[in-house]
C-alpha cells in the first residue's frame, strides 16, 4: 500500500492510497468463492458453481463490494501510517488505478490542529461580587407575601396593580372583529398584558362603568391582519379588586416549612436560601467570563465534523426536552439552528480539556461529594440527593465533569489579573430588570 497526504485549506487533508493488484485479487477470490458456495443458479446444483461462472455473472458487483472493504478497512491505517489523525469520516472519491486491477483513492478530511495555549499573563478578568443586604431579605420577603396574596372586591377608582373584572369588545372601522371581545375577564392593570393604552385606559375607572379605549394594534402584532390598524374598544368593569398582602405571623412562616414559627428564624432561612442562589450564581457569571476569555485569547480552526456532531447532539436533546415537557411535534428543527452554539461547546471543550490534560486536574472522590454535598444544600431533604448521584453513574460522570471544569476556572483566575465589580444581589439575580448587560472579560 503506497499513501500520499497533501494539505487542502485550513484543516483540510487528502489522503492519497494506492492498493496494488494482488491485495485487490486476493479479496475478489475470497468474495467469489464465498458467493459460489451459496448462490443458486439455473442448471447447477446448490454449492456446485464454479468461480469462474460466478465471476463471469456478478464481477462487476462483487468487485465494487471489494472496493468498499478495502477502502473501509485501510484508510484508518492509511491515516495512521502518515501520521494524521483524521477527525469525522473522510468523503471518498476512486481514482485512476495507479496499477491496473489496483485500487486507488482519495480520502479528504479534517485533522484536529495540537492546541498551543496562549499565555494568560497580562490578562484581565471581571469578577462579580455582591452580599445579601436587610433590604434584599425585605425585599424578598415582601415577594414572599405577594405569592400569597389574596383578592377583595372595592369600591373605588381603579389604580396601577388592581385587578379588574372586564366586559370588552373591539371595533375596527366600525365593525367588530374576530378574537376582539371577552367576558368577565380578570386584568392585572400595569401588568402589560394588553396592548399599549389597554389598560391605561381603564385607570381611575370604577366598577359598574363603561368606557370607550382607542387603541392601535402594533405593527409587528402576530395577528397580520390586525397589525397596525387602530381599534376601539368598548370596555365595562365589572369590578375592581385589590390586593391584600398576608401578615408575616406564625401561620405565614410555618407555611414555608420554618417550624419555629417566628420572623426571626423566617429571615434566616430567607438570608440562607439568597446567599446559597447568589453563591451559584456568582460562580456561574465568573465561569462564564472565565471562558470568554480562553477563547477570545485562544482562537483556532474547529473542524466541521465535531460541529455537526455536537450540533446533531443538541438537537436531540431539545426535541427530548420538547417531548419531556408534553410537547408533542413533528418539527423537525434543522440542524442549523444549533451548530454557532455547538461551534462555542466544542471550541471550549478543546480549551478545557487541553488544560485538564497540561495541568493534570482530576476529579478525586472528595472532590465530588464535596460538590454533591453543595448542590444538596438547597434540597429538603440533602441526603436522597446524595444518594441519587451516588448511585447514578451519568449523572456522577456530570459531576466529575464540573469538578474539573471548576479547577480550569481557578487556575485560570490564579493567570489573570482579577478586577472586583461589586453588584446588588438584584443586579446579579435579574441583570434584565436591571437593565444592564453582565461583564465579560477585559484584556
């Protein structure tokens, strides 16, 4: 076997194999007699047709059956005898027999380029930080009351955050249209929920009283024959309700599973809860910039193969989540829309596992309790947590997965400079009501 390699673009490699005539020879002989052993033909007996009829019949067939095994069972030696490494399956093309009755191919693929890590000095990496302050446990406690709050009737104008019962229907032109009327219907007023002056107009409105609302339906409405035209609706409230927040006494607390029964004990669970979010949280954004960085610094060539397989993969597991949730489709989503985010997994995955592999991290066994031990915190009852990652090897496996992604994090943040960005617990919880983007890394 004679093997040739030329470069093609980026990670591109073609691989050049010529088989001479004997190896070509020896395996039509063995598919020949094979097939004469079997083959039922018209005036011979079963197991009697001699090789020669055999050859003269299905040649042709056989002989590209033998091009397929050659080629299946030597390109990997092929590869390995030049010292490539291919990366997916190679595209096969024939060519002219370099000897006649040899075979000849070209095999062209993709090769993964080594990783050279780029040096880290220099660098410079955000890092989030934030405390529980009294005001955030305020805050959340009063988000505590309002999941429970209840509903009572009054008799007043209706302002921002009442609920509303509503009679209504809509008119374009005049006439009403389709989808544009309802009864008794609850609104929430400044919750959004209609469209822009739906709701505004109903303020300061009481119960028992019509009112007309002019409106006009977006441009981009998902209704296409109502987008942008104006409307008008004729509204009658019903009533107006408000809400009313529970009091944090005994009742209140020990609903949440804080059998002490007192504020005191309700805060510290709360304080125990937002710090135990807020940690994950912090380390998640850390992480993050973290990665940001390896490949911002670290930019190389990711070979298609590995994408489309990542790609492939994601795609899967969004169709099982669909299914998982009861969402039953025939979509069958294109692998498209997955393969800029499997580009991102794969090219990281590569970083990760390069200094994984430099560094020699490993997940010892105290490294994953300690992390199971973390992840059971939040749980009521930590120990069947444990148990269930103890006894489940994939989800073991994901653990020790994050173990030393953890370690990759810290020996990058021991490279960098680390510069503290201090946050509200808001702002790390809800940077989107916040209003601000998360940092990333700077340079």
């Amino acid at each position: 076997m004679q093997v040739f390699v030329e470069s093609g673009d980026g990670l591109e490699r073609r691989l050049l194999v010529d088989l001479p005539k004997e190896q070509v020879e020896t395996e039509m002989e063995k598919k020949l007699t094979e097939l004469a052993k079997t083959i039922r033909l018209d005036g011979f007996r079963p197991g009697k047709v001699s090789v020669r009829v055999v050859r003269q019949r299905f040649g042709d067939r056989v002989r590209q059956e033998v091009y397929g095994d050659l080629i299946q069972a030597t390109f990997y030696e092929a590869a390995k005898q030049s010292g490539v490494v291919p990366v997916g399956d190679p595209s096969i093309e024939l060519r002219d027999a370099a000897e006649e009755g040899g075979l000849s191919y070209t095999a062209t693929f993709q090769v993964m380029l080594e990783i050279v890590l780029a040096d880290l000095s220099g660098k410079e990496i955000v890092k989030p930080v934030a405390e529980v302050t009294e005001a955030d446990m305020d805050e959340m406690i009063d988000k505590l009351r309002r999941q429970h709050q209840s509903w009572e009737e009054v008799d007043r104008e209706a302002q921002d955050g009442d609920t509303v019962h509503i009679d209504f229907k809509g008119f374009i032109d005049g006439d009403a249209f389709e989808g544009g009327s309802a009864e008794d219907a609850p609104l929430v007023l400044g919750s959004g929920t209609m469209i822009d002056g739906f709701e505004s107009g109903l303020l300061g409105a009481k119960g028992g009283e019509t009112r007309i609302v002019e409106v006009a339906f977006p441009e981009d409405y998902r209704v296409e024959h109502l987008a942008g035209k104006p409307a008008s609706f004729e509204i009658t409230v019903r009533k107006v309700l408000e809400a009313r927040l529970p009091d944090v006494d005994e009742q209140f607390i020990k609903d949440f599973g804080v059998e002490e029964g007192t504020e005191e004990a309700l805060r510290a669970e709360v304080r125990k809860n937002m710090e135990t979010e807020l940690e994950q949280k912090l380390s998640g954004l850390i992480k993050d910039n973290v990665m940001a960085l390896l490949r911002e610094v670290n930019p190389f060539e990711v070979p298609d193969a590995m994408i489309r397989q990542e790609a492939e993969r994601m795609k899967q597991q969004a169709l099982d989540d669909m299914q998982a949730r009861g969402q039953q489709s025939s979509l069958d989503l294109p692998v498209s829309l997955f393969e800029e985010q499997a580009r991102v997994r794969v090219h990281l995955g590569l970083l990760v596992g390069e200094i994984i592999d430099q560094q020699g991290f490993d997940a010892s066994e105290d490294d994953v309790r300690q992390m199971i031990e973390q992840l059971a915190q939040s749980y009521e009852n930590p120990q069947e947590v444990v148990d269930y990652y103890l006894g489940n090897p994939q989800q073991r496996a994901s653990l020790e997965k994050l173990v030393l992604e953890n370690k990759v994090v810290d020996w990058v943040l021991d490279q960098v400079a680390v510069k503290k960005d201090k946050r509200t617990f808001s702002e790390v919880m809800n940077p989107e009501q916040a209003g601000e983007e998360p940092n990333r890394s700077q340079k």
